[in-house]
C-alpha cells in the first residue's frame, strides 16, 4: 500500500513508498536513527518518545498516521465492519491505537459505516505461532489444503487444532 509519507522511503520489498517503509518496527527505528537517535529497535524508540523525545514521538505518530491512512483507503475499497492488525507496532499502546484510528476516520468516505480497528490478541507473537502453526506436521495432510483449510471446501471440522 502507497502512503504519502512514505514517498522516496525504501521499501524491503525492493519498492519505494510502500507502508511497511514508514510503519514498521525497522523502519520507525531507521528513521530514528536518521534523526540522530540511538535506539536497536521499536521499544527503545518507544521508550524515547515516553521519555519525552519530540523526534521518536513523531515519527511514531507518522506510523499510526500511515497505517491509518492505509486502513481508512482499505475501507473505502472493501466496506468492512473490522479490521484487525497485528505484528509487533501493536505493542505501541492504546494512544498509538487511538491515532491509528483518528487518521482512518479522516481517510474514509461518509458512505462508510462505522469501521472498528483492534489489534490481534497474539501481539508480537502472532508471526511465531503462525510460522509454527504451518511447521507442526498434520498426518496425512501435507499439501496446501492441510496448510489453509478454509480453501479445502466443506469440512466436518476434524482438521481443527
Ligand atoms: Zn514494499
């Protein structure tokens, strides 16, 4: 997803401008670096932006204002009741939350119903426990349908973990 912020800003997917470029964990702690920061990672640049450092708060509000850009366009597109993120930027706090949510309110259309965002109940470890959830061998059923069994069609509901 483009987001204006993130105009000229690499990308690891080999693009530029993409979210991922100005909202995640990496890129925050890139830019706070750039900024003359010291941080190794997310929770260092959060811990400066507590601390009372302008340039880690704001280029953590430039996140949540990206991701909610991103999500209020999602909205328009696809109309959803909810959208549930995830990943380790969730751990920001509920007042990253709160912006996340303002900059989706400005993005969407009028026509848009009212949109909850929440985040996951994993956190951080959503991505680990996904990963081990398609490493775990299922007897039997190592192909794709085994791996995402909402494609494999009708179910009697034994493949359920
Ligand atoms: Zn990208």
């Amino acid at each position: 997803v483009i987001v204006a912020g993130a105009a000229g800003l690499p990308c690891p997917c080999g693009r530029d401008g993409h979210l991922e470029s100005i909202a995640s964990g990496p890129a925050m702690t890139r830019a706070y670096r750039l900024a003359g920061g010291s941080a190794d990672d997310l929770r260092a640049v959060a811990a400066a932006a507590t601390g009372g450092d302008g340039a880690a708060r704001g280029i953590l509000e430039a996140g949540a204002d990206a991701i909610g850009s991103a999500l209020g366009s999602v909205a328009n597109l696809l109309d959803p009741e909810l959208i549930v993120i995830g990943g380790g930027v969730t751990g920001l706090g509920a007042d990253w939350l709160d912006r996340v949510r303002s900059a989706a309110a400005r993005t969407t259309i009028p026509l848009i119903g009212a949109l909850r965002i929440e985040t996951g109940l994993l956190g951080r470890a959503a991505v680990a426990i996904g990963a081990a959830r398609l490493a775990r061998p299922i007897p039997g059923r190592l192909d794709s349908t085994a791996l995402f069994p909402a494609h494999a069609g009708p179910s009697n509901g034994s493949d359920t973990p």
